[in-house]
C-alpha cells in the first residue's frame, strides 16, 4: 500500500526469505525498482539514499542470521531522502524493540511467530501513526480482503498475555546456549546478538 510502479525501494539484504523475495524478485516485476544494501553499512545506506526512494524495509535482529541495524541512524537518511522506513520487528517483538523509538514509521509483525508462540494461527499487525493507517493502510487492507477470523485474534490476545514472561526465557535459554556454544573449539564462529563477540 505504499509503493507504486516508478517507485524505488531501499531495503537490508539480510531478510527473511519471503520477505527476500518480494524486495527482490516480486516488486520489480511490478515496476518498483529495488536496491539492496548491506544493513549494517551506514556508507552503503548513505550511498543507496542519495537518491530519493519511496521507502526502506529493514528487520533488525534480521531473520536467520540475527544482523542488527541502527535503526536510528538509518531512519534518519532515510528520512532525508523522503522515504518512508517500513521495520520488520518479528524477530524482537514488542518487549525487545520498539522501533518507532528508533524513528521508524511503520512496524510490521507476523504475528504467528513470537505473538501466538505456538503457530496455530495466521496472522500479523502493521502498527504506524493514525494518517498512515487511516490514509494508507486501511484503503488497501479494506479492498484486498486480508483480515483475522474472530477465532484467530482471540488466540493471538491469549498469546500477548504470556509474550513478556516467554521472551524472558527465550532470551536466557539462547544465551546460555550461545555462551556453551561460543567456548566450543569446533565451532568458527557463534552469531547471537547478546554475546560480546
């Protein structure tokens, strides 16, 4: 709902697959002209935003490889090149991350994922300021038709109430496991956000 064909797409590289192939192969089919970036690389942001774009998309923890992005930093170029930033916030959820802290203008969620925390739904939630979602959002999501069962949002609100108590202990059990994986000699390499390295 917010890109049009002509339109120009700055997004991270590290992406969930799906998420990948929509930035990648499925928008330009529909003539919105993409750059992908090496999040991490404010230069490479800065490179990409010197010339306008419609918006950015970026998931900072990134799904699989956990790559974080100054979500600051980059909302701000993006911001002066007149794009909208679009942040992919599953992997953080709520508890973690609030990325409109950060400057971001719209945060997007599967909420299958971390919010039911069993998988026995489809669903997700795109949050952003009350213009966007009453000008942009709700035209496109009234006439396309996406929308949960009564059923289904019931389970996701059962879902939220027990969010902080199990993102608590997702993040001690992983960095116990990262701390034992980390001092393990047949191993390169440990990638997880909350270790020094």
């Amino acid at each position: 709902c917010q890109l049009n064909a002509g339109d120009r797409l700055v997004a991270s590289r590290a992406l969930f697959g799906s998420c990948y192939y929509i930035c990648a192969e499925l928008l330009p089919r529909f003539g919105v002209k993409t750059e992908l970036v090496d999040g991490r690389d404010l230069a490479a942001w800065k490179k990409a935003l010197a010339t306008p774009a419609k918006a950015v998309f970026l998931e900072s923890p990134s799904n699989p490889g956990l790559e974080v992005i100054d979500i600051a930093a980059v909302s701000k170029l993006a911001h002066a090149a007149g794009a909208t930033v679009v942040v992919d916030n599953v992997f953080a959820t709520p508890i973690l991350q609030q990325p409109m802290k950060f400057g971001a203008d719209v945060v997007v969620y599967s909420a299958t994922k971390h919010i039911d925390g069993q998988g026995r739904c489809l669903g997700g939630a795109v949050l952003g300021s009350k213009q966007f979602i009453d000008e942009k959002f709700t035209p496109f999501h009234r006439h396309t038709g996406p929308s949960l069962s009564p059923f289904n949002a019931w389970v996701l609100l059962k879902g939220l109430e027990t969010l902080e108590m199990r993102i608590a202990r997702h993040c001690a059990n992983a960095l116990e496991v990262a701390t034992f994986l980390a001092q393990q000699k047949q191993l390169s390499k440990v990638l997880y956000p909350g270790l020094d390295s």
